[in-house]
C-alpha cells in the first residue's frame, strides 16, 4: 500500500498538531527495501527544514513513519496520536512537534529527535507484515533521541492492530 501522508497530516491537523513532512534517504520503495541504511538518515533538505523549525527544546515529539506496512500507518496511527493527547496532557506532557517521515525506519525518528531537541520520540511505524497482522503498528519509544542509538535502547509497544492491541491500551 501506498503511503498517505497528506490524509495521515490531515487527521493530525484535526487533533491541533501542524505535522511537518520529511522524507529519508531512500528515494524509492526498492531502494528503501534494499537499502535499510538509507531509510535510517533524513536527506539534507528534511534535516535543514526540521534544523530551521527547531526552536526551543521540547519535552515530546511524535514521529509517524510508513515503515514496512504503509497500510498499518495510514489505518491506525492517527487512531493512536488520539489516545495519547489526553493521556499526555493529564501529565502536563505536550508535544512539542509532530512530523511524518517517509521511506522510514525506526532509527530516522533519532535523528529527528535530536533535531527538534525532543527529551523523548515516540515513533509510529508500520511493522513487517505477517501472516495473520499485514497492518500492525508498532509504537518505539526513546528517551534522549540521537543518531546511533540501538534498539535495546528503545522501548516498543508492537501488534497495535484490529486483532491486537487496541489503541487505548497501545496509548496507555
């Protein structure tokens, strides 16, 4: 499936967040699949769009990232930025920036992360499609974003899906 950024910027504008779009490296859906490296970089001009936007440092920014599954992304990932804002602002935890990464992997989200001055990335992507769950969302979490971070430091919530974890509870 194709990824649907413009529709994915919509939903979030409804929920009062300006999303920024930026793209990686890869330049392609071949190249991202043969390429993960490349899928792990912004290209220069998302890292000199985000670099002019920065601001201020933030305590949250939320990442959304096509991934392996487009199809997880475009169906669940708004339902989800849903669930956390309220969750988030009963902490007095505000999203500092929203931003929606094409031909993404989950390590683009540290460099953006670093960027923005994030504390924290949330970072929703599509997950590998199986089997039983070609649209699972998986949610990675990572305190202190910046670029060669690995997984094990990372926090994920994955199976965020119609058959899997609901969008409260992947929100909780």
């Amino acid at each position: 499936a194709g990824f649907d950024v413009s529709t994915i910027r919509f939903g979030l504008g409804d929920l009062g967040l300006d999303a920024l779009a930026v793209c990686s490296r890869a330049r392609d859906r071949q190249n991202y699949l043969r390429r993960p490296d490349l899928g792990r970089a912004l290209d220069p001009e998302s890292q000199h769009m985000l670099a002019s936007r920065s601001g201020a440092a933030c305590k949250l920014a939320i990442v959304i990232g096509d991934g392996l599954s487009p199809a997880a992304v475009n169906a669940h990932a708004v339902h989800v930025v849903r669930g956390l804002i309220p969750r988030l602002a009963a902490d007095a935890v505000k999203i500092g920036h929203a931003v929606v990464a094409t031909g993404a992997r989950v390590a683009v989200g540290d460099e953006i992360g670093a960027i923005l001055g994030a504390q924290m990335m949330v970072m929703l992507i599509g997950e590998r499609p199986g089997l039983s769950a070609p649209d699972s969302l998986g949610a990675y979490l990572t305190f202190a974003p910046r670029p060669g971070l690995t997984d094990a430091e990372r926090n994920c919530v994955s199976n965020i899906h119609g058959g899997g974890l609901r969008y409260d509870e992947a929100a909780f």
